[in-house]
C-alpha cells in the first residue's frame, strides 16, 4: 500500500511537469528564437512535435505565417519549402535533432521536404497557412448556427439530407439578406478547426468585406444505405439545382428574409461539391451568380455517353454555348487525382482557359496541393472577398466583367516537370 502510494504521487506530480512541455506555436518558436539550446527548448520541441514525426521528418507547426520543422540527421538537412531553399536548420546539441524557424504565405497551401545527400526525403503536402481573418478576433460578434435540419426529397423520392444555417450578428429580419449554399456542408459548421469558415465569415461580415447573408451548409443526401453525393453533384443537368430551389431553400425562406435576386446569392463546393455549385449556377442562372470552386471534379464521374452528361464536357460547352452571367473563382493544385475519371488539374486548367475565351469574370489560383481542402481552406478570405467585391445591396443585378487585368494575360499553358 505504500509503494502504491508513493506511485500515485509520483504521477500526480510528474503529470503535470511533462505536460507543461508541451507549447502552442508562437511560444515554442519564441523560444526557439531566444534560447535555441536551452533544455527547456529541446524538451518543448519533442514533447511538442512529436519524436515519431520529427524522426520521420514530417514534423511541422504553426500559427498564422509563422512556422517551425523539425527532422532527425546524422549531416545537415536542406529544407525545402514549395521545392524552394527554405530558412537554414539549426542543429541540437548533442543530438541529430535539427530545426528550423520562418514563414509561409497565406491564401494558397504548401508543401515541403528535405534534401539530404542529394535525396528528397520526408515532408508533407497540404500544409495550410491561415491568415488573420481565419482566427476568432476579440470586438467581433459571432453570428448563430443553427441544429441539424432534415429533409426529405420528394425530387430524389424519399432521399434524406442534413443542412445546418449559419445567421450573422448583423442579421436583421426586417431586412433581406444574401445567400450563400455550401456543398458537404458538415464540414463548415466547426469553428476552430479544419475550413475555420464561421471565424472568415463573422470576420468578413464585420469588415463589411462581404454582405450580411444566411449561410446554409448542406450535406449530401441518402436513401438507405446508399450515399448519393454523386448522383447528387456529378450529374450535368438541373435535378439537383432544382431540389435546392423547390425544396431546400423553400424551407430557409420560411424562417429567414433572404433575397431572390441571382446578384446576391453565392454557391460553393469541393471537389465533386465544385462542380455542382458550377452546375447550379449553369442550368439556374436566375438563382445563382456567383460560385467558387475548389478541387472542382469537372471530369466524367457521372458521364454516361448519349444518356447523361459529365462534368467533362463543361469545358467545351462553355466554349460553344451562350456566355451565362457567372463569377467565378477557380481552384486546384498540380498534383490533384489523375484516374479513369479524368485529370483534375488539366481540366481545372481547360475550364479557366475556356471561361477567359468566353470574358467570363473568373479568378484562377493554381498551387502544388493534391486532392485536398487545405488549398480551399487557406484561400477563403480571399475568394469570398473577390466573389463578393463590389456588392451593392441597392441592385438587384449587375453583369459581370473580365477584370483588366485579366484581360492582357495569357492563357494558361502546361508544362512538364517531373520527366
């Protein structure tokens, strides 16, 4: 009983002393920075990084633009950040453990890896940078999300889906507000991790940088056992505009005063959510105008040749069809799936070259990333302050124009790098 005792008390007491190791960014990279070989610091680099992670040299963290890497080496490794000399690594005394402090850009994700012995070894891709109007921020009120909402379709006879709405501070009933539609929307209803979409939003709106609206995040929907997220999104025609129109946003009208005016409403998705929103604002140009896509899935999942069209041949039916009045902000990354359904990236590629033969008003941002949101994630300030620029809630309609300086670049042209 004694010794059970003193055990008791050991852990109680040594608990906290381990765990205290353990910093957030800013503190661990200040240390870093002010006391690189203090045992405190080289405690608080493995306690919080992780041994795995930094003998693996995945190891990586930060806060904002501000970053520390970690990996293991018997000689000095060069870091690499987007395949570009990163800040130089710092060794640990007495040990094989080297860092290193420094920033990244914010608005598109990042890779690195480390080049030891003339050989690219570990890293990561993906790696998301936050700007400032992805974090909460003191003074600015945060608006209400709603419970989980159900509906059942009588379009897609008897599906099921889930939606949650998001309403601002600002609302006022007695005013009519924008809208905006989320695709996989459970993935945006978190506010701390992941999309951070509530902090960009509440941010946003309190800078007046977008419009008051009603955000609805809507999930896919299912009927039994079957999940039909790409019937839903992948198929080219207007069923699932549609069941947003007559069915789902019937029932948001009924508890909020939202405006019906194309120019005020947005649409948005991943992957095969991305081309969904495109399509919604395609086949419903009255109900949609402006649509941000990201890792947009404009291949042929759906396509089923003389029966249904897939998001493959949107490339060349903009091309070839009437100019509808869409703004768009495209985006994707140069190691996005390459399958039997297609090639993400080249058809990201054919889709901006296609809406800037035609002078649609779109936005471009092409980076490294795979199939992943953290592009989407780290770009969101920005693409929800391009979609919405120049918003006046006076109108009720405006038709959009190709940006000068948009007008006197180029098309966009591939070029073969890893050959």
């Amino acid at each position: 009983m004694m010794y059970l005792a003193l055990l008791m008390a050991s852990t109680i007491l040594t608990a906290p002393a381990m765990l205290a190791a353990k910093m957030s960014a800013p503190e661990l990279i200040a240390l870093a920075k002010k006391d690189p070989q203090s045992t405190e610091f080289k405690t608080a680099l493995t306690d919080t990084l992780g041994a795995k992670p930094i003998a693996e040299r995945t190891a990586i963290l930060g806060e904002g633009t501000d970053f520390i890497w970690a990996a293991t080496s018997s000689i000095e490794p060069a870091l690499l950040i987007d395949d570009n000399p990163g800040p130089k690594m710092l060794r640990l005394e007495k040990s094989d453990i080297w860092f290193a402090t420094g920033t990244m850009d914010t608005g598109i994700s990042h890779t690195f890896a480390y080049k030891i012995n003339g050989m690219k070894v570990g890293g990561k891709s993906d790696v998301v940078v936050y700007g400032p109007d992805s974090y909460t921020k003191p003074g600015v009120p945060q608006g209400k999300l709603s419970e989980k909402l159900t509906h059942v379709s009588k379009i897609y006879d008897g599906m099921t889906s889930e939606y949650w709405i998001y309403v601002p501070a600002q609302y006022d009933p007695s005013k009519p507000a924008a809208l905006m539609v989320w695709q996989d929307g459970a993935g945006h209803t978190q506010r701390d991790t992941g999309s951070r979409t509530l902090n960009v939003i509440d941010n946003l709106t309190h800078q007046g940088k977008i419009p008051v609206m009603i955000q609805v995040f809507i999930s896919p929907g299912t009927k039994g056992t079957q999940r039909l997220r790409s019937v839903q999104y992948d198929s080219v025609n207007d069923t699932y505009p549609r069941f947003l129109r007559d069915e789902v946003l019937p029932e948001v009208y009924k508890k909020y005063n939202i405006r019906k005016d194309a120019y005020s409403r947005a649409i948005t998705g991943s992957s095969s959510g991305a081309i969904c929103a495109f399509n919604a604002a395609w086949f419903q140009n009255d109900q949609f105008s402006r649509v941000w896509s990201r890792i947009g899935s404009f291949t042929s999942i759906q396509w089923k040749p003389g029966e249904l069209d897939g998001g493959n041949v949107y490339p060349n039916m903009i091309r070839k069809q009437a100019k509808r009045n869409i703004r768009i902000w495209l985006s994707d990354g140069s190691e996005d799936l390459e399958n039997d359904h297609g090639s993400w990236p080249l058809q990201n590629i054919q889709m901006a070259n296609s809406l800037k033969m035609k002078s649609y008003d779109f936005h471009f941002n092409f980076g490294n990333g795979t199939h992943n949101g953290a592009h989407g994630n780290a770009e969101m300030p920005d693409a929800l302050k391009w979609l919405w620029r120049d918003y006046d809630p006076a109108k009720t309609e405006q038709t959009y124009e190709m940006e000068e300086a948009e007008k006197s670049k180029p098309y966009f042209r591939v070029k073969i790098y890893n050959r």
